[in-house]
C-alpha cells in the first residue's frame, strides 16, 4: 500500500523564559493515508526524518529514525528525541523536512518549517548583531540600566554608539599597572600584546613569574660568549661565566662519588634520547658511553637504560649502541663484567631485551675469555606459556640456520632447509624409531604398547591388532620414541595421530594366549586385541614376526619389552 501525506501541524519549541535553555526539539504532527485516502491502520510505524537545506534535491544536513504510535491515522513525533539536533544547525535560514514510512520513498513535497510565536521575540537578539536594534537589559544578574564606569585613571566617554575607554595615569597613557590577588599575570594570545614585565628592585623576594613561563629564547644574551652559561651567586645576582672552576660541570668530565643514589642521570620525557655518546676519532680506540661501577651491591649496574613509555614505538631502545665504522672492528655496545655475573643483561615486559643489527659483521657476540669459567656463555630462559626460548630467522638465499663449532670446526649445522648434519652421530633419549599413522576410530581410545596393524581400505593407516598370527602387522604405539617420522611440516600439529615404533626396544602389550614367553621368543599378533603373544614355530611364516621378547612372561596379561622388528 503507498503512503501519502495528507496533513500536518508543525511547532518549534522554544522556552517561555528568557534566560532558559531553549530546546533542540521540534514537535510535529501529521496524518499518514494511502492513494485512495484511507487512513493507515492504528499500530506502531517507523518513520525516518531528514532535514534539509533546500525545498528539493540535496543532501540531508540531520536524519534520525524512529517508531511512534498512529492512530486514527494520527501521529506525533519530536524530531531530536532519538538523535539531538546538533548546535551547528542555527535555524537562521529557512530548512526543509522531509518524512518517509517504513523505509519507503521519501514523501512529497517536503515541509518548510515555520517559526512557533515566542520564536519571533528572538528575531530581536539576531539584530543586536551587526545592527542591534534593541539593548542588553540584563548582565551578571543584574536587570534595567547597565551603566559602565571608569575607576582611578580610567575614564568612559561616548560619542553616538562609540564607547571609549581609557587611562591616562602618571608616566604616560595607556594602563599603567595591573593587580591580581594570586599575583598572576596570563595573557592568552601568541600575537601579542607585547608585554615589558619588569619586577621592581625592591622586591626581589617576591615570586613574580610562574613556573616554566621564562623560556631560553626570552633570555637575554647580550654580553655573553659561545661556551657560556648564566651563573648566580645565591644573593639574587646572575651573570654570563665561563664553564670552569670546582663543582660546575665541564667537559670533559670525571669524578667520583659514593652516594648510594645515581651518579648521573638524565631524564627525556619528549620523543628525543637521554643520552647520545659519539666519538669521531681516527684511531677508534674509544667509546661513545662507557658506565662503570665499583659498587658490590648485586643491583648495580654500570649503565642502565629505562624507557617508561606505555606504548613506546617501534625503533625506542633502553640502550643503544651503534658503530658506523667500515673496517670490521668496534662493537656497538661492549659489555665487560670482571666478576661472575653477566656482561650486557637486557630485560623487557614486551619487547625485545637485547637487540643487534650489523651491515658486515655479527649482529651479537658473545664470549667467555677465563678457561676456568664453567658459566654458560649465552644463558636463555622463559617463563612465557607456549613461548620459544630460542628464535632463530635466517632470510637469505642459501647458508645455514645455525651452526655449532668446536676449535673453529662445524661439528653440527642445520641448513636453510632444516636438514641436520652432525659429525660423530646422535644420540637421543628414546629407544626407537617411530613414525605418526593415522588410525581407525577414535585416537584416545589408542595407548601405548598396543599392536599396530595395517588398517585394510586405508591410506597410512592402522589400527589395533584383533587375529593372531597377521601378516599385516606393522608396529607397536611407541611410550617415548627417541626419533619420530611424518610427512608433515615441522610446525604442523600431530595430536591426531600415532607414534608406532616401526624399529628398537619397546614397552609392548602380550598375553599368554600362545603360552609362557621366554626372553628370546618370537612373538605375533594374538586374537586379543592389541595384543602379542608367543609364536610357534610351525605356524609362523615370513612377514608375521612382529619382534623378540627380551624378558620373560608368565602372566594373563601384562607390558614386556621387545625388540621390534618387523620380518
């Protein structure tokens, strides 16, 4: 059914008093008909309301939805109730409303808003400004005449709309002091005024100045030299001094002290670097910072560099070291702990600790120098859950991952693509070799020392032996396998499948369905399932050995050791 517009009523609400709040609300009324001018049944209807600047056409400058009552035909709403009208609408020009139902097509035409009566009083205050037409009858409170009037040497004087104030004191025109009770002067604008605030001799005790309000480029350097600093006597005298003599700072710089608190320390609370140390000298011998502590306090610690940010950004480093030579030599931070603790310790809630980038050389180097040291030269731990203690990410085209030397030989490496070399074999904690299967039915109700069949219909699958003397019989669920086989990635999750021990010694499931076992026996599959037991010698043919037991057997049922192998 189309909806049509039939009629409205439109009211702008303003407030009855004239220092009240006027509200941004607009009360309307309309009747809502189809093309045949029914009215639209009573019930709940969406309405959407959108003003605008012009008559037709144009983009909504305000829009809000919502669901109000019709009845009769009748509805009433208050545009503003759902979303407020903003303050950037003034309602100094003429604005158009339009009104759609139920998401349909806007109707037509729109409607101009009028002005509800009181709104007419508040023409008078649109004339005030440029051209007033009436007067302010009320400030601060106050109600009537408002009567401006000059105080001390400041005087008022009007010529037709023109109001005039000034001062004329002693020494000159224009205003000759300012006082304040907090003894405070602000002046807000960065184009001026300009000020000449000048604090009389007389009361040098006095703080006339706020904190932070002289600023280097508003000091006066008339008189001084490159080299220079301001330096007071403690009796209210400043002057332009060299940078010499007993306690003052110079460059370069050395002392020593005992106190229990920092020997120097310098704070950056802006996006630039506490401490920058440079040197420029051909031989190279030097360093750009060099910390060093004496103290025995466990906690000391010879330079010590703490970022405080929150979210401090990507390139903000506690310590930073950089070497920009191009000969090989130098190090970007060198740390030496005479004692047994750690030479560059690094530390972080979330980011990275120790972190070294090089062009040529190595990123990090580590060495422990005393044959007498039996301290891990590289010490790497983690709290983290699923954490890696170790990363190691080698980009290139081709080399190794990692490398591992004894008297400057590789006696083990992993190359780029993870394959493992190392000279005088390996050794590992398992006692076999297994591979991950997948199995038939459910992977939980699998345990290890179960017999290990192939799963017939199955692609690399198995599954629990249930017939004796199969000839499909493949392996036993490893318990701890010492090297485990898969076809899948590295980083690939194997909870789905089996480690069956295809080779070595392994804890296996047997009973006594083929009579007592003797360490030495052959043992096959049995008809319990996952099962082995003792072969006989007239039955077994090729392919259904599953291994030998290295320990006797006499009970129903129970887990021995057996070598397995397959023949």
């Amino acid at each position: 059914m189309k909806n049509i517009f039939t009629s409205f009523i439109l009211l702008l609400l303003v407030s009855a008093s004239a220092i009240g709040q006027v509200p941004r609300t607009i009360s309307f009324q309309g009747i809502l008909a189809d093309a045949s001018g029914n009215l639209l049944p009573d019930g709940n209807t969406k309405l959407s309301l959108s003003l605008y600047n012009d008559a037709t056409g144009g983009s909504p400058i305000y829009s809000e939805t919502q669901t109000v009552a019709v009845v009769k035909g009748r509805y009433n709403v208050i545009i503003g109730s759902a979303i407020p009208i903003p303050s950037t609408l003034s309602f100094s020009q003429a604005y158009f409303l339009g009104v759609s139902v139920e998401a349909s097509a806007e109707l037509t035409p729109r409607t101009v808003l009028t002005a509800a009566p009181y709104a007419l009083h508040a023409s008078i205050a649109d004339g005030l400004s440029p051209n007033a037409a009436g007067a302010v009858t009320t400030l601060n409170t106050q109600s009537g005449v408002i009567t401006l009037k000059g105080g001390g040497g400041t005087t008022i004087s009007t010529n037709g709309p023109t109001i005039t104030i000034s001062s004329t004191g002693t020494g000159g025109t224009g205003v000759q002091s300012v006082q304040s009770g907090d003894g405070t002067l602000d002046v807000l604008s960065n184009n001026g005024p300009v000020v000449d605030a000048r604090i009389a001799a007389s009361a040098v005790t006095t703080k006339y100045l706020a904190d932070n309000s002289v600023t280097p480029e508003k000091i006066n350097s008339s008189g001084a030299t490159t080299g220079q600093a301001l330096v007071a006597n403690g009796f209210g005298v400043v002057t332009w001094k060299d940078i010499i003599g007993t306690g003052v700072f110079i460059m370069p710089y050395s002392d020593v002290t005992a106190s229990p608190s920092n020997a120097f320390q310098i704070s950056n609370n802006g996006p630039g670097n506490a401490i920058v140390g440079i040197t420029s000298n051909t031989v190279g011998t030097g360093a750009g910072v060099n910390g060093q502590t004496n103290s025995k306090d466990a906690s000391a610690v010879g330079v010590l560099g703490v970022i405080n940010a929150t979210t401090p950004g990507a390139n903000a480093a506690a310590v930073r070291g950089l070497n920009s030579g191009t000969n090989g030599n130098g190090m970007g931070v060198y740390g030496i702990h005479s004692g047994s603790g750690v030479g560059v310790y690094g530390q972080s809630v979330s980011g990275i600790g120790v972190f070294g980038i090089s062009s040529t050389g190595s990123a990090a180097s580590f060495s422990n120098t005393t044959a007498g040291n039996s301290s891990a030269t590289v010490s790497i731990s983690t709290n983290g859950n699923n954490s890696t203690a170790l990363k190691v990410n080698h980009t290139g085209t081709n080399g190794n991952i990692a490398a591992f030397q004894s008297a400057g030989g590789n006696m083990a490496r992993i190359d780029k693509t993870g394959k493992g070399f190392f000279n005088g074999g390996t050794q590992t904690g398992g006692a076999d070799v297994a591979e991950a299967f997948a199995v038939v039915g459910q992977r939980a109700s699998y345990q290890p020392g179960d017999v290990l069949v192939i799963a017939p219909g199955h692609k690399r699958t198995v599954e629990k032996c249930s017939k004796p003397y199969s000839m499909s019989v493949i392996g036993v669920h490893a318990t701890k396998p010492g090297l485990l086989l898969t076809e899948r990635d590295v980083e690939a999750d194997l909870d789905d499948l089996v480690p069956m021990g295809v080779v070595g010694v392994l804890p296996t499931k047997v009973c006594n369905e083929g009579g007592m076992i003797s360490a030495g026996d052959l043992l096959v599959t049995s008809s319990r399932e996952g099962y082995a037991m003792k072969a006989d010698p007239e039955k077994l043919k090729f392919g259904m050995a599953l291994g030998k037991a290295l320990e006797d057997f006499s009970g129903t049922t129970g887990m021995i050791e057996v070598f397995v192998n397959v023949k």
